[in-house]
C-alpha cells in the first residue's frame, strides 16, 4: 500500500495545476486541493484501499472549490466584497486564455484528461457523470479548442 | 502527449503554490473539527431553545419557566445598551476605526422617508450583528425599545460566523422624534437555493431609497432620514467575536474597550445624524462636545485630527506581488495617513478656500499602477474656490 506522504508528493502540484487551470483562481485551487488533502490523510488507510485515491482527492477538492466560490460569490453579492480576477502567472495565464471560453463542465473534463491523465472512466466517477457524457463533453471542448488553436487536430 | 499536456507540465515543475507539510494538514484537519465541535454545539443550544419554546406554546411545561427568565435576561442585556452613559459616549469619543455615514442630497420623494430612520438587514448577517448594536445605542436616546426578545447568531458558515445578536423582527420603537423601520431580510437559516430563508420585504420607501443610495445591495443598509446612510457596518465586526450577549451588553459601558470603541464610537456618529432630524427642542445629548465634534466631522465629511493616531508618513507601497495580507495592512495605515493629511490640510493659497476634503477609496479589477487586485487604495478628493483672478492657481500652490 503507497504511503500518504508519497502519494501526497507526487500528485499535490499536478491537483493545484488542473483545479487552478478548471476555475482559473489559484487561492481557489489551493484552498480546495489543501482541504481534500487534508481529509484524504485523515481516511488514508481507507482511501489508498480505493481504485482511485487520486479521483477521490479530486472530488472532494472541486466540491470544496465550488463551496467556496458560492459562498464568495454571495459576500460579494450582498457585502460588495470584491473577488480578484482570475490571474495566473505564465504558462498558465496563457493557458487560462485558451480554455477560458469553455464552459465550466468542459474545463474540468479537458483539464482532468489533459493535466490530471486520468482516463474517461476516472472523470466520470470523479464528476460524477456516465463516461458517455465525458467523452462527448470532450469532443466539443477539442472542436471548439482545435479551432482556438487553428488545428482541428492538436490538443 | 498533448499540447494541453506539455504546456501545463511546466506548471508541475514549477508549482503555482507551495505544498503545505503533512503537519500543516493534521492542523487544518483538527481545525475542521473544532469547527464542527462548534457548529454541532450551538445547533444543540438552538434545538434547546427550540424545545422550551415549544412546551411554553403548549403551557404545561414546568420548565415553562425558562423562557421568561432568558427574555428578562435579553431584555436586561438591551437596556444596559440603552442605557450606556453619555459620559461613556463621551470618553470613546470619535475612533478612527469606525466608519462616517456619508451625507447624501435627498434624490427620492422624501414624503415617506422624512422623519423616518430606516435599517434593512438580515439575520444571517454578521456586519448587520454590530451594526444593530450601534443603532440601539444610538435610538435608545431619543426612545424607547419594546419587543426585542429574538436572540439570534449570525452564519455560522460566513465570515465573523455565529456573531451574538438579535432580531429586529417584531420589535417596536417609540419616539417623540422620528419613526424607525427595521426589515430583516432574510434569516439566519440556509435554504436549498444557497441562500436563506426570506423573512421581511422593504417597504416601497425603504427600496426606493435602498436602490437610490446603495446600488450594489451591501447589507445593512442605514437611511437618516434621507440626509445621512450608512452602507455596510460602521466598525469591524471581530469585536464581537466569542462574546455573548451579556459580554456585549457590560462592555458598552467600559470606554476603552474594543465593543465600546466599535460600537459606541459607531452611535455617536448616528446620534449626531440624528440630531439633524429633530425639530423643536433638541435634546441636551445632542450639545455634548463629542456629539457637536462629530456633527462637524459628518459636514466634512472627514474626522478631527485629534481624534486620529498620529500616522505622518506615508506607508511604504508593498510590491505588487506581496501577500493580500500585506497589502490590506498598507491600506489600512494609507488611510490612516490620507485621513490625518486631510483634517490637517490648510490650503496655501491664502485667496482659495477649502469646500470639502474626503478620503475616497478606489479598487481595481486587474492590477493596475502595480496595486493588485481587490486591494483598497485611497485618494484625497478636494473641492475648493479661489477668489477671482486665482482661479486655476490652485489649492497647493501659492500664487
């Protein structure tokens, strides 16, 4: 069984890249990947005995990311609190840009397959959703992102 | 690989953020469980309420006795803030941390709103926590308060969580004054939608000054009469952090403590707000020197240079990368500076006079001038009039 400070050491970078570059804010991304991280240690014998230790980490990282953003996008609703621009230095800043006008759905599914490796059948359990609806959410994120690039084929 | 791939892999060897110790997660991981410790402790507080309330409504309780003793004992925290000294009011005098309402030109039909202070807040709010601390300090002293009886804490999920407060809902206020119109927007209690459970609505007045004077909706919101508002709290609500309401309610009346300097220093800006509203024979709270000295400061809409600490120099501008924490404490002693400069400000053109001076904050989307976003930075505004043939030699200037 892989220890949690190894698992811990290899996957943390490659979680803040996908989550800052699916929600385009890295305090979001840290707070998110730092708190499932966080509970992932706590269950890890439970945890490492799963398929997929990394998917799980994953899910519970976008649920607290999204937690978060709703409840700052609701201080800023009602308290005028103003949230920073996405801002991500370079390469991701460039990036950002290019994946920008997906939709939310899409960045996660590009960013999971494309930053994270993880297969289809890996995002649909970590998004929970049919690895039918990844692969097509796929395909219209590398149309639209082929055409971005001004390669059909490149991604 | 992908192209998606090899561009981001640089992300991975040069990581965005840094990787916090496996100790730093055990920390944050006991946190999370003293906060839920917390959480499950004042849900617990609320079922009890709850039940004593329930069996009082039945009448056959004999513990039916409780809920009168906890109203008697709400009602005594109220009148110890009604009742807070005008030499305390006078001893806090005007802090530098407490915010001015800001003057406003009456823009709406002013019928409904004359003569009427209006509050709009929430339950769940824990800005609207300190501020209805304010205006019962300030009200109390030209009326009288029945009916606030609903003990309430503030979100236990947003920021300051679980704030001491209570509810405006149902209470009455007598004045031979002017009237007061509390709503309460909305509960404490969060429904499906992520929001709260809807309690009061505004009344056509109120959300016709509400959308006049406070465009981007901030709660609590404090129309004057429709000659002063007050948008968001006066004063941080990190005073109240941890306190109970008993807490709050002996601390009004210790001068030099944090509540009080929040709190009473708030009131005595909305006490001279409110001497404006009174017609006929004012009362003699409104002639104390610290309430005359903030009725000044709320004309210029700057505060008295004696009543702000000493900050000469300007702060030295972080870089634009520094952490927002540093950067929010630059902004704090900026103003600090900005405020100080302005009370001081003389004009050097003995033939140009000063109108108005006002420290106003500015906040940029995207860095700009190096200040990163959502960073408050501050700028002195200054209207002025010089005599005839000065004009456009300035204020700064001599001729």
């Amino acid at each position: 069984m892989e220890t949690f400070d190894a698992w811990y050491l290899r996957e943390h970078d490659r979680m803040i890249a996908t989550l800052a570059l699916s929600t385009g804010d890295i305090e979001l991304a840290v707070e998110g990947v730092d708190e499932a991280c966080s509970r992932a240690l706590e269950r890890w014998k439970r945890i490492s005995a799963m398929e997929s230790p990394t998917g799980w980490v994953y899910r519970v990282a976008i649920n607290h990311a999204r937690r978060v953003a709703r409840r700052r996008g609701m201080e800023q609703l009602v308290f005028r609190k103003q949230v920073p621009m996405p801002d991500l230095p370079a390469p991701a800043g460039e990036i950002w840009k290019l994946v920008a006008s997906l939709s939310e759905r899409q960045r996660q599914v590009v960013m999971l397959r494309h930053v994270a490796e993880m297969s289809e059948n890996e995002i649909g359990t970590v998004l929970g959703i049919s690895r039918g609806t990844v692969s097509s959410t796929l395909h219209d994120a590398h149309q639209r992102l082929g055409r971005l690039l001004g390669d059909e084929n490149e991604l | 690989m992908s192209q998606l791939t090899r561009l981001s892999q640089a992300l991975i060897d040069e990581p965005l953020a840094p990787r916090p110790s496996v100790e730093d997660l055990w920390t944050r991981s006991r946190r999370r469980h003293q906060r839920s410790r917390s959480i499950m402790a004042g849900l617990l507080v609320l079922i009890v309420i709850g039940t004593f309330s329930i069996t009082r409504i039945d009448g056959a309780s004999p513990s039916s006795q409780t809920l009168p003793t906890l109203n008697a004992q709400l009602a005594s925290y109220f009148r110890a803030a009604g009742a807070v000294p005008n030499a305390t009011l006078q001893a806090v005098g005007l802090p530098s941390n407490v915010a001015l309402p800001t003057k406003i030109t009456p823009s709406v039909p002013t019928v409904a709103t004359n003569g009427v202070v209006s509050y709009v807040g929430a339950e769940y709010c824990p800005y609207c926590a300190i501020q209805r601390w304010a205006l019962l300090v300030a009200l109390s002293k030209f009326g009288s308060f029945t009916n606030l009886d609903s003990q309430i804490l503030s979100s236990s999920t947003d920021v300051y969580p679980g704030l001491a407060s209570w509810s405006f809902v149902g209470a009455k206020y007598s004045s031979t004054y002017f009237t007061f119109d509390p709503t309460e927007l909305t509960s404490s209690t969060p429904n499906n939608s992520g929001g709260y459970q809807p309690l009061e609505k505004m009344s056509a007045a109120q959300q016709r000054a509400f959308n006049r004077y406070n465009p981007q909706g901030g709660l609590p919101f404090v129309d004057i009469g429709n000659h002063y508002v007050t948008l968001g709290a006066s004063a941080s609500p990190s005073v109240l952090e941890g306190l109970t309401l008993g807490d709050i309610g002996s601390d009004l009346s210790s001068a030099s403590s944090p509540v009080a300097q929040a709190i009473d220093g708030t009131a005595n800006y909305l006490i001279a707000a409110l001497c404006t509203m009174v017609q006929g024979t004012t009362p003699s709270l409104c002639s104390a020197s610290v309430i005359r000295l903030a009725s000044k400061v709320l004309a210029i809409g700057v505060a008295s240079s004696s009543e702000i600490p000493g900050v000469t120099t300007s702060p030295t501008q972080p870089p634009t990368n520094a952490p927002l924490s540093v950067w929010r404490a630059w902004s704090v002693k900026e103003r600090a500076f900005l405020l100080h400069t302005a009370a001081n400000f003389r004009s050097t053109n003995p033939a140009c006079t000063v109108l108005k001076i006002a420290v106003t904050p500015n906040r940029y989307k995207k860095t700009t001038l190096g200040f990163p976003p959502g960073v408050t930075s501050w700028a002195i505004s200054l209207v002025g009039k010089c005599s005839p043939g000065n004009i456009g030699k300035g204020l700064f200037k001599s001729p």
